[in-house]
C-alpha cells in the first residue's frame, strides 16, 4: 500500500511539491492555505480534496505543510480545523515553512507531547525547482524520524539531515542571510557601474570568472532585474520575512547581524514603496533612482 501524505498549503511552493509527490506514486491529499484553484489542479492530478488540515491529516500516514511564516503554521496546525485535531497517534509531521528555529521547537514539542511526530525540512530552489523535484531541503530531525521522512522529501528533492529539530530552520536562515546581503551587494555594484559607464554584460562576463561571482549575479540578476522584469521568482516580503526570523534568532543567541540588519531596513524600504509581491531584486530601484540610472543587459 501506498503511504498516504498529506500537504497543507498548495501555493507557488506547495502546488508543484504535491505534484512532485503525485509523480512519486504517494497517495497525496491535499488542502489550500489560501489557493483554492491549485486544489482542483491537483485533484485533477489524482490528488485527494481533504477540505481542510483536519481532514487531510485525518487519511494521512505524513502530514506536511507549507505555508508563509508561524503564525500560519500555528493555525493550520492548532486552529478550530487544525492538522492535530484529525491526525492519528504517531502521525509524522513535516513543516517545509521557512519560520524561526525558536517557533520551531516550540511546534516540536506541542505535537509530541500530544503523541505525534515532528520533522522540520525548510527548503531552497524556488518554483522552478519544485516542479522538477529538485529542491535543497534542509532536515532538522532525529534520525529515526528522517529515516522515515526521508522517501517523502525525496521525492520532491534531495534532503540531508543537519541535526535535531530546529536544525533545518537555523540552515535555511543561514542561506537567506547570505543571499539578502549578497543580493544588496550586486545592486549596489552593478549600480556603481553603470552611472560609471561600464559595459553590464562585460562587467558580468568579467566578475563571473573573478573572486566576486556567485550565483545570483549569474543565474538569477539577468533574469530578473537586469531583463527589466519584476515577476516574482522569490517575493521581496518573503525574503523580508525570512531575514526578520535570522535577526529575531539572532538577538535571542547574543549573535550580531549587523548587515542583516540594513538589508532589512533596504527590503522594508523597497516593500514601503509597493514592491513587495516583486522579485527581491526590485531592491535595486532604491540605488538606480538616486543614482538617475537604468541598469540592464542588452537583448540577447
């Protein structure tokens, strides 16, 4: 028999990860966080209506959600309808969410002594690679619970325990602090190169063989703000909300996060200005205007 899983929340993330799970031969149900119309999708897909968490955790052996932040997370677990109202003893639960390692725990160690099982598996690669399967997914977990998380999450990348519960979560804030500060430090240079009058394309095809490349320069910058294009391949308050969880974390451990901090208040500023359902990258009309440039490659 198939092992039953059920998935909370079918957003940008959610939608393709059920599919991912669909292809995987899981008997999946599902339910929205917000989007109806993904359900029917997935239901076309064989994919199981459960109307809401308590009835998808109801038939599942695997409860797993994916939705914005904790306060979410909380509802779809411990609301009037929530997940643990329906789940069965020893139901393995799975949080994808991108949320404080400090709510992490705290979930941890509500659904244990209610005698359930609980995982957290926050994940990196965006849409994109949700549809293909292919996800980095960062797994906080005992080992007896990985072992049996793991056929779940490969299926929708490839995950790799880092330590007990919380341990995904602290990783995951790791790779946000570093893409926040480091998406701020390419708009601030590309910025600075084209009121100079550089060549972007020459700029981008020297600094990516030099000791200043890195992954957003090249895979994600020419798709994005230097295409001209705003559309969302990681929602500027979703970053936003990730780097205030790595300061929060950060205050609680006495570790400062002294850049993170102003990329925040550069994310907050950019979002204040109406551009938060944007690609992150729209922190970048903060430098251009000031600036009295347009920085973009040339059509190709």
């Amino acid at each position: 028999m198939a092992m039953r899983v059920g998935l909370i929340g079918v957003g940008a993330m959610g939608e393709p990860m059920a599919a991912a799970l669909l292809r995987a031969s899981f008997e999946v149900s599902v339910c929205a966080h917000r989007r109806r119309d993904a359900v029917d999708r997935l239901v076309a897909l064989g994919a199981r209506d459960g109307h809401d968490p308590a009835g998808v955790a109801s038939v599942a052996d695997v409860v797993v959600t994916c939705v914005p932040d904790a306060p979410q997370v909380e509802e779809v677990l411990f609301g009037e309808r929530g997940a643990a109202r329906g789940a069965r003893p020893g139901t393995l639960f799975i949080d994808m969410s991108t949320i404080s390692p400090i709510a992490t725990r705290a979930f941890d160690a509500r659904l244990r002594a209610a005698g359930f099982r609980f995982v957290d598996a926050p994940v990196s690669g965006g849409p994109a690679r949700a549809t293909s399967g292919t996800l980095t997914i960062m797994v906080g977990a005992s080992e007896d619970d990985f072992r049996d998380a793991e056929p779940v999450l490969a299926a929708m990348g490839t995950p790799r325990r880092l330590g007990p519960v919380g341990m995904g979560e602290v990783v995951k804030l790791v790779n946000q602090i570093i893409i926040a500060n480091t998406m701020v430090a390419n708009v601030e240079a590309l910025t600075f190169a084209a009121k100079a009058g550089a060549d972007i394309d020459a700029v981008l095809d020297v600094i990516g063989t030099a000791t200043g490349a890195n992954y957003l320069l090249k895979n994600w910058l020419p798709q994005s703000w230097l295409a001209g294009s705003q559309k969302p391949g990681f929602a500027l308050d979703l970053l936003r909300k990730d780097v205030a969880a790595a300061l929060d974390s950060g205050r609680a451990m006495g570790v400062p996060l002294l850049a993170t901090a102003l990329a925040y208040q550069l994310y907050t500023a950019a979002s204040g200005e109406g551009h938060g359902s944007d690609d992150y990258t729209t922190v970048a009309t903060l430098y251009e205007r000031p600036a009295g440039v347009t920085v973009r490659t040339k059509p190709h």
